[in-house]
C-alpha cells in the first residue's frame, strides 16, 4: 500500500510526526510511506529510513501539487495537519482513502473524519498524531523505539567539532532562539544567567547555539559574555548536520522550538521552557524522545522571575551530576 503523511509546516511539527511514519513503515514494511512536508524538513524526511518518498510542497497551486500527489500512486493518506489547499488538492489526486482530523473547512474534503479535538490537550501532539493511524490499520502497534534518529557518521562530525572548538568534557549547550514558533522565551540576559552557572562547573564543556538566521542574537550573546571559555557555534549546515552533532550532546537547553524537538528525537537530555498556557505547554508539546525536563514560564513577573530561581537549582543539581 502507498501511504501518503502529510505534516507540511515546522520543524517541531514535522518531528511531531515522525512516530506515526515510523510506525505505518513497520506494520508492514511492504507499505510505502510517502511525507509530504515543507522544504526546510525535506533533508531531514530524506534521512529516515522508514520514509521511502518524499514530495516537498513547495507552495504549488492546487493543481501543481495534485498533480505530484497523483504521480506517487497513492492508496490512503492521512493528513495530521490540514489546511484547504492541501485537502483540495488530495481530492483532485482522487486518493480513495483520505483521512484527517475532523477540523476546520477542510474536512469536507475527506472521506474518514477523525474527532480529536487537540485543544482539550487530552495527549501530546505526536500521540494525537500516532492515534490518527488507527483509522487505517485498527490492529497497528504505535510501539516506537527511542531516540528514534540515529545516524551513521554521528561520531566522526563530533569528533569535527570537537577538534575545531577545543571541545574535551561532556557537552552541555544553550539554544537561546525562539527559532519562530515558540510561545515562551527567557531573554539573552536571563539565558547568560544559566549559561553563567553551567560555566562554573568544570566537568563539562559549555556550548551556545545559533541557527543561520539568528547572527544578531550570536554577536549580542558574545557581547554579554565578554571573556569566556563558551564556545560559541552557529549551525550553518543542514538540520540533519544539526542533529547528527546533538546526538552527541549530554544536555541541551532551549525553548519549545525545532531544535528542542529535534535534539530530543536524537536522544539528549534536555531542559525545555513552555509558556504557562494548556495550548503552549509540555502536556501537548513534550518531545518524542525520554529524558526531558519541563519548565513553564509564567506570564507575571513576580512568577518568571521565581521559575528561573527554580530553573537554575534544577540546572546546579543537574550539572552536579554529570560529574
């Protein structure tokens, strides 16, 4: 059977997703799981060996992308996140399986309309998402192992890294960006604060991360920083280099975003900041990978600036025992 997964938005959404493909891939492995994603998660779906096809949705008019839908020769889809366009656009392909999420306009577009209602945050995105391959495959196990990505030649980019930056203890890095989707941030200030603590502790090696967009938050960051043994790396590879380096990395600490999702599905341990509402939290948006520790930010003041006092206890008590 020719599957076809749609998830086609961000990268902590897209990682959101990957289970579910993981899991139709080995309920069958004959199936042949084809992602339909954006362009900036097009390497990282071309990386996983339970994906076979991958059609980047480039933005097309309806009919340019009925028409790369039509080619693959799809049997069912399951679309996790809908919009009309991409509703449409599977009609006109004539898929004769099409299921969704009972959401939006959209739906009436397809044939098996799922009720979920995710606002009422009853599970984790990923989960609602594994849920939806149940109207296909009743009897499908949503067992998947963790960390879910692994990559040949993970050990030899560390190596790289290391060798470049002087890297010699176990790696502890910040990610301080909202890299465009998180609802709750610390400010570079408070993120020197933590990074500050992590500096004091010498058992590890302390890393600042930046993606290739955020050159002004690196040059404030360095800044703010003065004279420090931080290193300083700005990722300006693909996201899959991106995660073949995480893997390597003992704690990553960062908002809700991409990259937190990402380093969570290659395996490391990471401390996360959520905003301080059910839509925005760790009980929808937890990661798919184990050891996360979650932090919500409060909206007030007087709360933000407890939470971080807490924050920091938890990152000495942490760091403490890495040693």
């Amino acid at each position: 059977m020719n599957i076809l997964v749609v998830r086609n938005d961000k990268l902590g959404d897209f990682i959101t997703a990957l289970p579910a493909l993981y899991v139709l891939k080995h309920h069958n492995p004959s199936n042949r799981i084809i992602a339909l994603v954006a362009p900036l998660n097009a390497k990282l779906a071309e990386s996983c060996d339970f994906i076979d096809e991958v059609i980047v949705d480039k933005s097309d008019d309806i009919f340019a992308l009925a028409f790369k839908i039509k080619e693959a020769k799809i049997n069912a889809s399951i679309t996790l996140f809908s919009n009309t366009r991409v509703a449409l656009a599977q009609w006109i392909a004539r898929i004769p399986i099409r299921i969704a999420p009972a959401t939006k306009i959209a739906q009436i577009f397809y044939n098996r309309r799922i009720t979920q209602r995710r606002s009422e945050v009853k599970m984790a995105e990923f989960e609602y998402n594994l849920e939806l391959t149940k109207a296909l495959f009743s009897d499908i196990s949503l067992d998947f192992p963790k960390p879910l990505l692994r990559y040949e030649g993970a050990e030899k980019v560390y190596r790289e890294f290391c060798s470049t930056y002087g890297i010699t203890k176990p790696v502890v890095a910040f990610h301080p960006g909202f890299g465009g989707s998180s609802d709750a941030n610390w400010t570079i200030n408070e993120y020197i604060e933590l990074v500050c603590i992590a500096e004091s502790f010498d058992n590890i090696d302390v890393v600042m991360t930046f993606g290739p967009d955020e050159e002004k938050l690196y040059e404030e960051a360095k800044g703010l920083l003065g004279e420090s043994r931080v290193v300083m790396y700005r990722s300006l590879g693909s996201v899959v280099d991106f995660a073949k380096l995480l893997s390597s990395f003992k704690l990553f600490i960062s908002t809700s975003t991409g990259t937190y999702h990402l380093a969570s599905a290659v395996g490391c341990e990471t401390f996360t900041f959520f905003a301080d509402t059910l839509f925005a939290s760790a009980s929808r948006w937890k990661s798919i990978g184990e050891k996360q520790h979650h932090f919500m930010i409060p909206l007030n003041p007087q709360g933000r600036s407890a939470m971080l006092e807490s924050v920091k206890q938890d990152l000495k008590n942490r760091l403490s025992a890495l040693s």
